[in-house]
C-alpha cells in the first residue's frame, strides 16, 4: 500500500459494539460476560502490551513497576519495552527482570520541540507501529500504573484512547495496530504537521484526527484543577493511573512530594501515591533496587521540604518525619 494511502482509524467492527457500550459508560464496571468473545479474539490476534524508554534513564524505575502492576493483575500478554542506547546494561537487566522483552530503537527526534526539552526525542513513540509481529498491541506511558486488568482493550480498533479535553486525546494509553505502511506515512507527516506542544500526543492528534474515546477510568489523569475532585482522592474504579507531576519514585514513600511545590499542587495526591507503592512492595524484592534514590534526588526533595516549610504551606506535609529507609542509602 503506496505511503499516505493507510487507512489509519479503521471503523468499530460490529461484533464489538455492546462492548463499545459498555465501556462509553462511566458508571458501568466492567464485567466478565464476555470471555467467549474476548477467547476468540485472543485465539486470532497476536497482542502485546508496550512502552518506551529513551534519551535518559529516570523512568527506568516506573517502567519496572509498570510491567510489575500488569502481571499482578494476572495479564499474561507479551510485554515489549523499545529503548535507545541511553539505557544502560545494568537497568535492560532490571527490565527484564520485571517482565519486559526489550528492544533497541534508534530515538526519533521531535522536529517542533525545543532543543533540551524534556519532549525532544518523544517522537520515538512512532516507533510502535513498527511492532509488525503483532496484530494490535496497547501502548502505555510508563509513568502510567496498571490498577485492574486491561486485557478487553485488545478488542478494541486503533486508534482508541481515552480524552485529554474535550475534543484531543492523551496519547499515555492508545489501542494500536501496528502497520509499516502507517509507520512510514507518520513520518512523511512528522515534518508537516505541527504539534501543539511540540510533542507526539500534539502530532499524533493532527494524525488521527478520527479517534475512538476511551473512559477516563482507562487512563485516568493525576491532575486536581478548577476545583475538580478538592480532597484529591483517586477514585476505587479506575484501570491505570497516568502520574503526572513529580513520580513516585521521586518522592519518598511517607507522601506525594508534589505538595511540598505549590505550583505543583494540582498533581499531589496521597491516595494516588499510595497505591504506586503499593505495586512496589508487591514487586519481587531484587527489583527494588532500581527504584532508589540518588543524592540529588535526595537533595532536591530536602531543598523543597525546606521551602514548603519556611512558607508554612497549609496542606503541613512538610511537618511529616520521612521513614522511607531509601533516604540513607544512595545510588549513582
């Protein structure tokens, strides 16, 4: 099929529209009517969960415990992790360890972000649809951790993902499959599409500018603004938890080190926090040592500990006395 001609946003197929249905329905929890369907469809269908590490090493740590949070909701699917050189030898083992299957990718440059930012190579992501050996795959961010079972997303046609407003998607969970022809027709565009934030999710909303709306609960957004949700609690019926602002693993375990920024406060969440390192403690010990502190990461959350304090910020985290034991021991 000559580049530009793919059929990028096929339509729902018939089969799948009571599960359609019932995922459009927020207040629906998701049951087990389906295991017929959802044998079939596994039974056709070669699928893989995957994620992708590149230009730096700091999500290592949520890339671990993102496979981890999958497999203990008793997912067996394949886990894929694409990475560029910038993953060391000692952390692909770690990768490994938790679950993945790794594979080296030559990193995408974003051609509309700044040189540095933090959004430079995340157009490496484009490298999914090259994941040909398998029909449909579900991507995630792995600042994302994965609550319940989200295997019924394989029934699911790309492009599907949940909304980032009203009208874009977040492109952290996406329903993909993988095509050579769609890969090379991404690229074409890369260079004449503009992306609002200089990133993949801004490119990728031009490029599929016909989409399929998840729930939130798919790919719920750790984001508290205009009044929304004011006791910051993460809801009991949510699939994956997308952890935007400080990470987890950021912080120490005793609180979500975003409170001690108030500009930051719209991402904090005790609740949220809690059950990231509840994933953690579930984790096989030997993968908790990827998941330790540096000095300057220490460093900088005693630096905002002390600002937090000597503004006597009213939410009082800083008054709590850290337990976490990774505090007295250090990584490079």
């Amino acid at each position: 099929m000559p580049v530009g001609s793919c059929q990028i946003a096929p339509a729902y197929a018939e089969t799948g529209k009571e599960l359609w249905r019932n995922f459009m329905s927020e207040s629906t929890v998701i049951g087990q009517n389906d295991t017929t369907y959802l044998q079939r469809i596994a039974y056709h269908q070669k699928v893989a969960y995957v994620t992708v590490l590149h230009s730096s090493e700091a999500y290592v740590c949520g890339a671990i415990a993102l496979a981890q949070s999958i497999i203990q909701t008793n997912s067996t699917k394949d886990l894929i992790l694409l990475h560029d050189s910038s993953i060391t030898p000692k952390s692909l083992r770690g990768l490994r360890a938790a679950g993945w299957k790794t594979r080296l990718i030559q990193p995408i440059k974003s051609p509309f972000a700044r040189k540095g930012s933090y959004n430079e190579w995340n157009y490496s992501k484009l490298r999914i649809w090259q994941l040909t050996d398998y029909d449909k795959i579900i991507f995630i961010d792995s600042d994302i951790v994965v609550l319940k079972n989200m295997d019924k997303l394989f029934t699911f046609p790309q492009l599907s993902a949940s909304g980032n407003d009203k009208t874009l998607f977040n492109s952290g969970v996406m329903v993909v499959e993988p095509s050579k022809c769609i890969f090379e027709d991404l690229m074409l565009k890369s260079r004449k599409l503009a992306s609002y934030n200089g990133g993949d999710q801004g490119f990728l909303n031009e490029a599929f500018t016909w989409w399929h709306r998840l729930p939130s609960r798919m790919n719920y957004l750790k984001s508290f603004g205009g009044g929304r949700n004011p006791n910051h609690e993460i809801p009991e019926q949510i699939y994956a938890m997308h952890l935007l602002g400080l990470k987890p693993w950021m912080c120490y375990k005793d609180y979500d080190c975003n409170w001690d920024m108030k500009d930051r406060h719209v991402f904090a969440s005790d609740s949220a926090h809690k059950r990231w390192w509840q994933v953690y403690e579930a984790m096989p010990k030997k993968l908790h040592k990827y998941c330790e502190l540096t000095k300057q990461m220490d460093a900088r959350i005693r630096k905002w500990r002390g600002i937090a304090k000597k503004l006597g910020l009213a939410d009082g985290h800083w008054k709590i006395n850290p337990r976490d034991p990774r505090q007295h021991h250090f990584v490079e």
